[in-house]
C-alpha cells in the first residue's frame, strides 16, 4: 500500500472519530450503547460492534458524496446510524421471534433515541424507522440519509459474520498450519 494511501486511510479515520466524538458522545456514552456490546446480533457479533461499523461506514458514504458536491446531514446519519438497532437490546425478553424483532424494533429504536437525545428531527427518525427497507415491513427511505444508513446496514451485517467468523473459529489455513505444526513436533520426538 502506497504512503499516499496510508495517509488517506489514516486522515478518514481520523474524520470519522471526530464526527462521531462531536455529534455521537451521547449515545456512546450511554448505558444503551454499554449494554450493546454483550447483546448479540448477526450471529457472530454484538449490537455495539455492529453498530459502529454502520455508522463508519455511514459517514464514509457521506465523505465521498461530499467530493461529488452531494451534501449530508452528518449530525441526523451519526444519530440515526449510532441509534438503529438499540431497540433490539433485550430481544430475548421482548420480542416471540426473529420476525417480530425484524419488524419490530426499528419503532423501538426511535424510543431509546428519544430517550437518549429528546426529540428526533425528521431525518433521523426517517433513517432509523426505515433502516431494515427493503427488508422486515419497512417503509421506503425518504432521504438521501436515511438511504446512506440502510446501506451501510446490509454492508455491516455481511462485515459482522465475516469478522466474527475470523475471530471465532480458526479458518482452514489456520487448521491445517496448526496440524503441519504438530506433525513436525511429532516427528522430531
Ligand atoms: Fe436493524
Ligand atoms: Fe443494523
């Protein structure tokens, strides 16, 4: 990878902690966004690492339609992104079965938003309410945001099992280096 790429990658990274720091602080520091991180989701991960990987990749969009002159509502896809899935937290509990938490928690979403930052301008309600369209019996997005984040969703959740895949079982090259190593061993006994 060239320097001139290292610095890039670096500099949105950068961008993207500091939008998240200025508009997100709340959320992030919530008991809600606490608990997020051992609840579950996607099979292999959590609602907290999934969620963080919506909304970078989120802003991510936003920064590349900003080079093309296409202006975003930061504050509503940092809100709306951090805010989407929390209604999902105590699935077990609240929801009969995966279709019902599928159709139901983006409402729920809205609430522990609410909850978290008062009253929701449009936009970030419209992101969060219709994250799952096309999927669940979501309603179509009505903003360029609210588009922005229920793609960025899709993206996350393929992330999410590939990630956790990586992380939790070993992969193939890993199985047979560890089998070629202990064949070594055994044959040097
Ligand atoms: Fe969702
Ligand atoms: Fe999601």
């Amino acid at each position: 990878m060239s320097k001139q790429t290292k610095d890039r990658r670096a500099e949105k990274k950068e961008r993207i902690q500091r939008d998240l720091a200025l508009y997100g602080n709340g959320i992030l520091d919530s008991d809600e966004m606490q608990s997020a991180f051992s609840q579950k989701h996607h099979t292999l991960s959590t609602v907290g690492d999934h969620t963080l990987r919506v909304a970078r990749k989120s802003l991510s969009i936003c920064y590349t339609l900003q080079k093309l002159h296409i202006r975003t509502d930061i504050r509503a896809v940092v809100t709306g992104a951090l805010c989407h899935d929390l209604g999902i937290l105590g699935r077990d509990e609240k929801y009969g079965s995966e279709r019902e938490c599928s159709r139901q928690h983006p409402a729920h979403s809205v609430q522990v938003a609410e909850k978290l930052v008062g009253e929701l301008p449009e936009k970030t309600e419209d992101i969060i309410s219709h994250h799952m369209w096309p999927g669940g019996n979501s309603g179509i997005p009505r903003s360029r945001e609210a588009l922005i984040v229920s793609a960025a969703d899709k993206l996350a959740a393929v992330e999410d099992f590939v990630a956790g895949y990586r992380e939790k079982r070993p992969g193939v090259r890993h199985v047979v280096r560890e089998a070629l190593h202990r064949t070594k061993h055994t044959d040097a006994e």
